[in-house]
C-alpha cells in the first residue's frame, strides 16, 4: 500500500532493509508519518529552508521535512544499515537529501551549509542529545548558523529545557538555555508513537534565538550555576562560596540568603559577570 507522499509504509522500509532497533543507538523509530509531519510543521514555514536532521533512522521524519518542501536536508546517521533506505528517499527527491555517514558529536554542523538560511529538526538518540543541544547552543558566535531547533527529548529533559525560576526542574540547562534562546514545549509523545516504545514520555521541544542576549561569557555561566545548582538546597553564600561567597554576591546584588532556584536568568548573568 502506498503513502501520501508515493514511498512505501515504512514498516515494510524497515522488515526490508532488516533495521531491528537497536538500543546502544538509541533507536526508536516514528512510523506515524501524520506525527512526524507535525514535528516538522513545529519548526515553522521550511520553503527555501536547508534542514540539518540528527539520525533519520529510515527516514520517517525526513520524508516529513521533504514532503513540507525543504530545500534540501542534510542529514547525519551513524548506523550504516540505514544508509540504503535513505537511498530510496533521496531518488524520490531528487537532489534534495544528502546523507553523511558518521557521528553528530563529532560534526561541525556550522560548516555545512555556510550562508544558507538553516533549521535543525531531529528526533535525537536520547543518549546524545543534551550534548548536542549544548553544542548547537555554545559555539563562540551570536547569532548561530541556525534559525530554530525543533528537537523531541525525552519529557525531563524538555522540562530542564525550557524551565525558569521557581520551577522544579530550573537547573543549568534552563539558564544557558533561557540566556540565549527562547524555548517552548511543543507537545508530548507517548512511548506508544515509537517502535520500540522507550520507558518514558517524550516532548518535540522548539528553541530559537534571541537577537541579542545579554553580554556574558559562557564558561563564566557556566561556573555560577555548576556552584549554585551543584547545591541547589543550600543558601547562594554557601553554594558559590568557592567563587566569592558573599563579596561575589553583594557585587551582583543578589541576597545571600537566596537558593539558586529562585535566580532569574538574567541575575545569573550578572552574578557571572561578577567573576574576577
Ligand atoms: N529519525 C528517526 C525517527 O524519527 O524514526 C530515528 C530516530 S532514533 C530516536 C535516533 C537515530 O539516531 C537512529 O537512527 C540512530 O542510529 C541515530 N544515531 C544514534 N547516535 C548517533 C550519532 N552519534 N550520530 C548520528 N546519528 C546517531
């Protein structure tokens, strides 16, 4: 039976190129093209747009992207055995899907498409994608060579994502996140959408970049938070005493008696700002 967009169901994509999930890999793959059209919708209009994909796995997601009319996606997968499958999708769209063979953690996705309006949809191997995240969110140039990250965690890690003072799940990755991107929850996904199903719930999370965030050395951030939510429990004076304590403090304005949940993202810039 065909498909809307004239490929083969991609159960049978997968029985035919023999791609049994592998879990070292992080494999679980979307086979419900309606729900992976609308992951690629949440990055918004992709006319014109080079798409940078993370793992297509057989394709699911990028068949998406291409059907919503891309420019071009280039997509990066570490497991071989795709590779064919991915073949298929590529002669379909002529000209549209490059595949490059190897690991995402070790791509300089900055050089792929240089001058090219860029956006990154991925649904990231759960194993590698806060690090990913990390590394689209710090390079030393603002702002980045992309235009939006629409990217499915799983649940705790989107909730650490786009989380801010006074919420449970506010920590490091809400504050670097929060300092240069806005960040949105798109919506959840339950382990029932992937085959296999993983453990917990997932959310398609959807960041883009503030024009101007506020000035702020990154390894400085980075420092404030470690200290400040390496002891989230405790009073400012005690968590950040090893970088000033109550000077540090007192310098930034903020009140010593205060916990590291309860600092907006721009009071931990001036505290970072702070640092000798
Ligand atoms: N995009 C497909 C989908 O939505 O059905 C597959 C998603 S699956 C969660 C993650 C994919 O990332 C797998 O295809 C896996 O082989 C690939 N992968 C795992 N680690 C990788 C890495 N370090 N670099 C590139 N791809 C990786």
């Amino acid at each position: 039976m065909a498909t809307l967009d004239g490929l083969p169901p991609l159960r049978d994509v997968i029985a035919r190129h023999g791609l049994d999930a592998r879990k070292a890999l992080g494999q679980n793959f979307l086979l419900d093209l309606n729900l992976t059209q609308k992951i690629a919708r949440t990055a918004g209009p992709l006319e014109g747009i080079t798409v940078f994909e993370v793992g297509p796995g057989p394709g699911g997601l990028t068949r998406a992207i291409l059907s919503l009319g891309a420019k071009k996606v280039i997509a990066v997968e570490r497991d071989s055995r795709c590779l064919p499958a991915l073949a298929e999708i590529e002669v379909h769209y002529p000209g549209r899907l490059e595949v490059i063979e190897g690991d995402a953690l070790k791509t300089d996705f900055s050089q792929l498409a240089v001058g090219e309006p860029v956006r990154i949809i991925a649904n990231l191997p759960y194993n590698v994608g806060t690090q990913l995240l990390l590394n689209w969110l710090i390079p030393g140039e603002w702002p980045p060579f992309w235009q939006s990250l629409t990217l499915m965690f799983q649940k705790e890690v989107g909730q650490r994502i786009v989380a801010r003072e006074g919420d449970n799940h506010y920590g490091r990755l809400g504050v670097l996140c929060g300092w240069r991107t806005d960040a949105r929850m798109a919506f959840d996904v339950p382990p029932q959408a992937f085959t296999p199903p993983p453990k917990v719930t997932s959310s398609v999370v959807h960041l883009t970049p503030k024009a101007a965030p506020l000035p702020c050395n990154v390894s400085a951030l980075e420092k404030v938070t470690q200290a400040a939510f390496g002891q989230r429990r405790k009073m400012l004076r005690q968590s950040v005493k090893s970088l000033g304590g109550e000077a540090l403090l007192a310098k930034a304005g903020i009140d010593p008696a205060r916990r590291a949940e309860t600092l907006s993202v721009e009071e931990f810039v001036s505290l970072a700002n702070c640092l000798g």
